[in-house]
C-alpha cells in the first residue's frame, strides 16, 4: 500500500488557491442576487397580491423538488436558446441565485410571519399601509430571526458551487479534478479539497456567529 503523497498535495496548492478565489467570487455574486430576489418574492409571499403568490408558490415548488445538478443544466442549455448568451462563470452565478433564491423566499415568508400578528394590526390601525407594516415594522424584527437560515443558505451554496464543475468552471472542486486527472492521486486531491471547503465554511460560521452576537 502507498503512502499518503504529500508532494501532490503541495503542488496543487496554487492551482486549488485560485480555484477557491473563484469558488467566493461565484458564491459572492450569486448570493448578492439571490437576497434581492428571494427577499423581494418572500415580501410578495405575505403580501396581498394573489397572482404574483401564485407564482412565487410555483418558483419555490420548482426549486424544492428538483435537484440543483438538473437546475444548472437547465440555465446552462437554456440561456442561450432564449438570447442570452453569458460566460461559464455567469451562468453558473445565474443557476446558484436561481436555486438559492427561492430558499430565501421562504426563509423571509417564515421570518416575517412569525412575528405576533397583533404588530400588523397595531401598524394598520395607525394609518400605516400593509407595505408599510411590512417594511417598517415586521422585516427590521424578523431580521435576527432569519440570521441563521440565511447563513445555511450561504454555506450550502458555497458547497452547491462544486457542482458548476460539471459546466467547466474552474472553481475549487474543477481545480482539484484536474490535478487528479494530471497526477491520478484521488484520495490526496479529495481528502485536500474538503480541507479547503471546511476552512472556508469554518470561517464563515465564526463571522455568522458575531453577526448574531451584534443583532442579540
């Protein structure tokens, strides 16, 4: 049996380094898009307007039950068939926001309703409209309720983005199957890129932490 090969390891580093700069670049940009998505349809979802929660019942239908892999082909095979011809790396932040938004959807509609009820009537009965009871009243409350949802939802699409592999994007996991297929050293590269992935996330739950400490 061989040994564990330590040089392999060390001369993926550079390459798995820049794979995981472009792994926080995608997750930045998808996330920054799925909050003002997924913010804005969870508002409708407590909202009056019954067509456009129709849809957003249906958005978020579709996203729970299909996997991310199949939701990534569809962006991917289907941008360009309507006009919209993006790079790699944009499709990719387009099908993580798509599939991340409708999590925050739902994370916001259940943030916003759990707040007691008697808030809003309180609200109306002052003169406030009902997007205004929402925005000014239930969204600042429910803020710190939906702090450790929405940092889920961030981890789970930075995990989500090794997936943007199977559309050749050289994010992290892409960087260490190249290396595998170069040097065929699978458990190295493997056992290497779950290193990167939990210091990454490990970090990110340390600054969700303080964020939650702050809203306390």
């Amino acid at each position: 049996m061989g040994g564990f090969d330590w040089g392999a390891v060390w001369y993926a580093v550079p390459f798995m380094l820049r794979g995981a700069l472009v792994t926080l670049e995608i997750s930045f940009w998808a996330m920054a898009l799925a909050s003002l998505v997924g913010v804005t349809l969870g508002l409708i979802s407590v909202s009056d307007l019954r067509t456009l929660k129709a849809f957003v019942r249906a958005y978020v239908y579709f996203v729970r039950g299909t996997p991310a892999l199949v939701q990534i082909f569809l962006v991917y095979f289907a941008l360009p068939r309507v006009g919209f011809e993006l790079s790699s790396f944009w499709s990719g932040v387009v099908a993580l926001a798509f599939n991340s938004a409708g999590f925050i959807a739902e994370i916001v509609r259940a943030g916003l309703q759990s707040i007691d009820v008697g808030q809003t009537e309180a609200a109306l009965s002052i003169g406030m409209t009902t997007r205004q009871s929402i925005v000014h009243i239930l969204l600042p409350q429910s803020l710190r309720r939906i702090t450790p949802p929405m940092t889920n939802e961030v981890i789970t699409l930075i995990k989500n983005s090794s997936l943007l592999s199977v559309i050749s994007i050289t994010e992290l996991t892409r960087s260490a199957q190249l290396i595998i297929a170069e040097r065929f050293v699978p458990f190295e590269l493997y056992a290497a890129l779950a290193v990167y992935y939990l210091v990454m996330i490990s970090i990110l739950s340390r600054a969700s932490e303080y964020v939650e400490r702050r809203l306390a």
